[in-house]
C-alpha cells in the first residue's frame, strides 16, 4: 500500500508543480522565482506530514485516521461544488465541468473498490 500511495502522490505533485510554476514565471519572467515558490509549494505537504505525525502520534488509530479522511474529503467535495463548478459555469463550460466531477467521483469510488 505504501509503495501505491507514493506513487500516486508523485503523479499528482508533477500538475500541481506546474500550476503553482508556470503562473509564477508568466507573471515575472523570472524562472529562479517560479521555481523557488513552487519548491516551497511542494515542501508543504512533507513539513504538513512531519507535524501532523508529532501531533497526533498520541492519539492515533484507526477511528482517527477515519475521521481525518472525513474531514479532509467533504472539505474537496465543498471546495468543488461551491467555488470550482460556479467558475467553470462562468466561462461557459458547464456541461463539461459536471462530467468531470461527475467521472471523477466515480473514478475515486471504483479505485476504492479495487483496494479494499
């Protein structure tokens, strides 16, 4: 499972380097800049990792982790529907954005079926 997850999490850290690095260098034309931000971007998710482990590693288990997933999947589903879904029907693509988080929930509900 370990070796599953790392891998998932370097697919997705590629895309969201590019969005937090590709901005940066067109708004500054500076590369040294947009590299550097999106170094810190990407030095979150491990510092995030280190201080949640000191943290909760009294009070971990199952139920915790449970909860913690809970959380951290209805605060997407949220961001989702209320801010991502309003601006694509803004731009006039609304059909197209509901198919997508429509193919995405079922892509993440299969997946969950085949770990299990």
């Amino acid at each position: 499972m370990g070796i599953a997850i790392t891998i998932a999490i370097a697919i997705h850290n590629i895309p969201e380097g590019i969005a937090v690095s590709v901005p940066i260098y067109c708004a500054t034309g500076n590369r040294k800049k947009a590299l550097v931000y999106s170094f810190l971007s990407g030095l979150s998710e491990p510092l995030g990792a280190l201080l949640a482990y000191i943290f909760l590693m009294p009070i971990i288990s199952d139920q915790v982790f449970g909860i913690m997933f809970a959380l951290v999947a209805g605060i997407m589903v949220f961001i989702s529907l209320d801010e991502l879904l309003p601006s694509a029907r803004e731009y006039g693509e609304a059909h197209i954005s509901t198919y997508g988080l429509v193919a995405g929930m079922a892509v993440m509900g299969i997946s969950m079926l085949l770990f299990l």
